[in-house]
C-alpha cells in the first residue's frame, strides 16, 4: 500500500481495529487493520456467489480503493460499528479548487483532504475521542450538513467509505492525498458547531403509524435473515419484500423500515439500491393491499 494510504488509515484506526476495504464499489468483511498492508482476502456477504464453496476475492493491498469510516467487525454494515469516530464530508457540486475552498471558507476543523481521483475532495475528520453512539454520530453529522447545504447528505452513515490515496481507480485517475493535518480535537468541532445553533438538528416526533412498533417483537425468522443473511435458495427481491411486509405489519412507515433496514443492506453488483428500494416499497404495497 502507498505510504499516503497507510498514513490515512493509521489515523482513523487503532492497531487493534478491524476495518472493511475494497478494491471496487462493493463491500466485504472486515479484516484487522494489522493485515492491510499485504495480500488481501476479501470474504464475500451470504447470498453472494453461493454456487462457490469460496466466496474470496484476492487481491494486494496496493489495489484497495476505499475503506470504510469506521472500525468495524463483520461485514461492512452500520450495525456492525464499533466506534464512532471519522465523518467524511464529500461535495460533488464545483471544481475541485471551488470544493477545497467552500470547506476552508466554512472554518470546519478537519484532519485531511484525499481528492477522489475524478470529481470530488473527500474531507476527512478524524475525531481525538469517538462519539457514543450512533444517534450521536447521526445527529452531528446533520447538524454539519445544515452548516453546509452543498455536502452529500448520504455520507450520515457510519460505515460510508473514503477514498485511500496513493492508488489509481482507473487509468489515469490517482487518487491523492491533498492535505494532511492529524486528528481534530473533540471540543474544536463542538465549538464549530455550537457557533452555527441554530442549525442544530430537531428532534423529530414519531409519525401516529409508529406508536405501537416495537422491533423487539419482531418474528423469529426476520431476525434471523437480518443478522444472518438470506439463506441458499432465497432470493434478495423475496427477502427484503418479507422485511418489508413485515415491518408494515409492526407499524413502522416505510421511511422509518428503510432508515434501520440500511444498517443490514449491502449493495452488490447485481443488486443494487434502487432494486433493495424496489422490494421493500413493494411488501409495503402487498401488506396493504395496493
């Protein structure tokens, strides 16, 4: 791996940290952070490539595109987080000097810049102390966003990934590291923050459709595909239409049903989020005879 991606990846991540990487747009399980810097054997998610009795991928270390946020332990979920600690800020609006320069403009504390290699600047900040959930991680993220409007709003969940710097995506396009500052101090962003108040997030009421939801009484079998994937024989459109209908029969709107139902979903070539979107609206639509 590149000197520049190993300088990253030290800083978001303890020696003892597990952390989920790629060397493409899909996700895998993670692997301690101690192995990165060799040959890698990316694990593939169940119901992925059943048909093989191996479901690895191979590749070196110098072939890892991204890398997950945060420290993570299974597969690249955000329930499987287990420290909140890296927000990235991405914005896909303006040249690559007008992006650099509506971050510095804005006085945010951040640790470094990786430029993605084709049209965007990934900004990372990398926390001193880790924050203690993940409502938490959520609530900053949005108050950040309602700071600034132009960032992509989907980079919320804890497990999104950053690019690592020092590798090509394609030909011609390096991924580089732009600038590299170091950790930033918990109470420097809280400061940040707190000058922007009214910005902060409102805490939202539940909708009359979610007053008897209770996901602890979710049946034996969704719990059992969410934690242990779909078994040989199902197919993903069938399982998550289930999921879906189930969690229109517990109460919850289908926003609130997609909202945790994302912790569990991992996109794959062959399924991607519009289809998983797709299934879930459609049990909805089943249990409510539409």
């Amino acid at each position: 791996m590149h000197k520049n991606g190993k300088k990253l990846l030290n800083l978001m991540f303890l020696p003892d940290e597990s952390v989920c990487v790629t060397n493409s747009k899909f996700s895998y399980h993670s692997i301690p952070l101690s192995l990165i810097d060799g040959p890698i054997k990316l694990i593939s998610p169940p119901g992925v490539n059943e048909d093989k009795i191996d479901r690895a991928i191979y590749c070196s270390s110098s072939e890892l595109l991204l890398a997950a946020l945060n420290p993570i332990e299974g597969y690249c979920r955000d329930v499987n987080v287990k420290a909140y600690r890296n927000f990235l800020i991405e914005i896909d609006v303006g040249t690559i000097d007008q992006q650099i320069d509506y971050i510095k403009r804005s006085g945010i504390p951040y640790s470094a810049m990786v430029f993605s290699g084709n049209k965007s600047v990934h900004v990372l900040i990398s926390l001193d102390k880790p924050l203690d959930d993940e409502k938490s991680y959520r609530k900053t993220f949005q108050w950040i966003n309602n700071i600034l409007p132009l960032i992509d709003e989907h980079c919320v969940n804890p497990s999104r990934k950053i690019r690592i710097p020092g590798v090509e995506r394609e030909p011609g396009k390096i991924q580089k590291l732009l600038e590299f500052k170091g950790k930033v101090l918990s109470k420097d962003l809280a400061d940040w923050l707190n000058k922007h108040p009214l910005s902060a997030p409102k805490e939202r009421k539940k909708s009359k459709s979610s007053d008897k939801a209770d996901i602890s009484e979710i049946k034996p079998w969704a719990a059992k595909l969410l934690n242990e994937g779909f078994p040989a024989g199902m197919g993903r459109n069938h399982g998550w239409f289930s999921l879906g209908a189930e969690f229109c029969a517990m109460g919850f709107t289908e926003e609130e049903a997609i909202k945790m139902l994302s912790k569990y979903f991992i996109e794959e070539h062959d399924f991607r989020e519009k289809e998983w979107l797709i299934a879930i609206n459609s049990g909805y639509r089943h249990f409510m005879g539409k």
